[in-house]
C-alpha cells in the first residue's frame, strides 16, 4: 500500500530541507512524496530538483539529522538516504492558495492514502508505520474514510487533549462535538476520498477551511481515531495558522459557506448558535455582487452579534 505524502508549499525553501530529512528516517517505505509548489519565488524548484539529483545518483541525504530528528531515535549518528520507494515529484503551479494545491495533489496523487504533511512541519521517524498499521484494521470497511492520530510541538508536548479512548470510530464532527477534543489533531484521508469532496475554488479567493470539506466527508464517512503522535507541528509567524481571521476574511465566501453548512447540521442548539454568529461575521466582509449560501431565517436574529465581531475584526 503505497501512501502519498503531499507538501503544499510557497516560499519555504528554508523549511524543506528539515521535512526531508525527517522523510529520509521514516522505517516505513512504501511512500511517494508530493510537492506542490504554490508559485514560490525564493528558489523552492532548484532546492527540490537537488534532492531528486540526490536520489537519482543514489547520493545519501546530505546532512546529519537535526537536534529535533535525532532526539527520536534511530539515525542518531549520521546520514540516511531518501526512503519512499516512490521517489520526489514536484509539480509548479501558479499562486491560487493551499486549497487549490491540495485539489491538485489529490487529482495527482498514486497513494491509497493522502498524508498533508505541511512545508514547515515534519514526521516522527514511525509515523508513515503507525499510520499504515492503523490504517490495515479498516482497509476493508468502506464507510471510514482514513485515519486520525495526533499533533504534537517540537518540543514533543501534544498540541491537543487527545482522545478518551485508545481508539474510537466516529466522524470529524463528532469527534469535536460529542467527544470533546480539542486542539489540532492530524487527519490522513483515503485519496478516493478526498477525490470526492473537493476543495471549492472560488474565484478571487486564496483561502478555504479545512472543516468546510472535512465536515462535509464526516456528513458520510468515519474516521479511526488513534491516541498517538504521528506529527510533529511547528506553527510559522506569518503561516496562515497565525492569521486565521484575516484569511477568513479575505476569503468570506468559502468562510460564510463553511459556518452556513455547519449550522445545517446535527450538531448541539450551541453549536449552531456559534455558526449562526460566524456566518454573519464573516458575510459582512463579502463584496456586493457575490453569491454566498443563506441561513434561514429564523438565524437572522445572530446577526448583530456577527456584525460587532465583524467590526473588532476590522480593527
């Protein structure tokens, strides 16, 4: 089972070297790796086209492991070579955001699996054996759609409350609403899957949530849920984690559309109070003429709420 690890990527250059060397000590190699590079300027093609070289001359990584790589274990003395039996491809299109990076990858990818594995993040040394191993238990079973294990920081600490159990079955709503759990968790979809809920490209926009197709897959899909580290998550200044509210609203349409849908569906009175005040939140920074989707009307009286949130977002 061949598992595609896909890289979007624009202007990091200084960050893949990392992520590739953590590529190079993965015990599992029945990976590819996939880069998408999103219009970088800062020399990405000429840094990735020297790793392919590397691996076409059968030429070892070239760096030692980093403090953070070797602290995990194997490959603490020295250098290891590239381990995906599916090599590097790296594929350049023009500057249209991570959503439409990921459409492309998915359209692209050979793997089963589809393992976003971010430009300024990295692998523990077993993530592509744990996430195979986990993945082998449901293969079978149509119904989920990929696995689902956890982030941690450089500093090895879980970026999240993890899950109440060893392992669950549910679906990415669920998991947040039901379960409770909080904080980043890492989601590794079947490729056929994400081929079948697309990342809507709308125009004029750069951004788009993760949660408007992952909740959309949830709406027919379970995931297993693991409690174990597969991703080690290391958040940018200037990444688009730091500043989410402004990418949401440079990109209203698809933030509207995200908390529109979520409010449609079976989830707690609270909840979709939450997604009510959001939508108008985020619709107030939607130029005229755009279509976006309508709540009903009976949600209208959130939109005070959504509009004072609106203006301290201005600020």
């Amino acid at each position: 089972m061949l598992i595609t690890v896909f890289t979007p990527t624009y202007n990091r250059a200084h960050l893949l070297p990392r992520l590739y060397e953590s590529l190079c000590h993965q015990t599992c190699t029945d990976f590819e790796w996939l880069i998408v590079d999103d219009g970088s300027t800062d020399g990405t093609e000429s840094l990735i086209q020297n790793f392919e070289l590397r691996i076409k001359n059968s030429v070892q990584c070239g760096n030692e492991a980093t403090p953070a790589l070797s602290q995990l274990g194997r490959g603490q003395n020295g250098i290891l070579r590239f381990s995906g039996v599916g090599g590097i491809r790296y594929i350049r299109q023009p500057n249209g955001g991570k959503h439409r990076a990921i459409n492309r990858g998915v359209r692209e990818a050979r793997g089963e699996l589809f393992f976003i594995v971010d430009s300024d993040d990295y692998l523990l040394e077993n993530s592509l054996e744990v996430v195979a191993a986990k993945f082998e238990k449901i293969i079978n079973n149509k119904r989920i759609g990929g696995v689902c294990g956890l982030d941690m920081a450089p500093d090895q600490s879980l970026v999240s409350s993890g899950f109440p159990q060893e392992e669950i079955i549910c679906n990415c709503l669920d998991i947040r609403l039901k379960h409770r759990v909080t904080g980043d968790l890492k989601e590794v979809f079947r490729t056929d899957v994400l081929r079948e809920f697309p990342f809507p490209e709308i125009e004029d926009e750069r951004f788009c949530p993760e949660a408007l197709v992952w909740n959309r897959i949830a709406q027919k899909y379970n995931l297993l849920f693991f409690n174990e580290p597969i991703y080690i998550a290391e958040y940018q200044p200037e990444g688009i984690t730091a500043g989410i509210v402004r990418a949401r609203m440079n990109s209203p349409v698809a933030s509207a559309t995200t908390y529109q849908e979520l409010n449609s569906y079976n989830i707690p009175i609270k909840e979709k109070i939450k997604a009510a005040i959001n939508y108008w939140r985020f619709r107030a920074c939607v130029a005229k003429g755009k279509q976006v989707p309508i709540l009903p009307w009976y949600w209208f009286w959130c939109r005070p709420l959504g509009l004072a949130m609106h203006m301290r977002d201005k600020l």
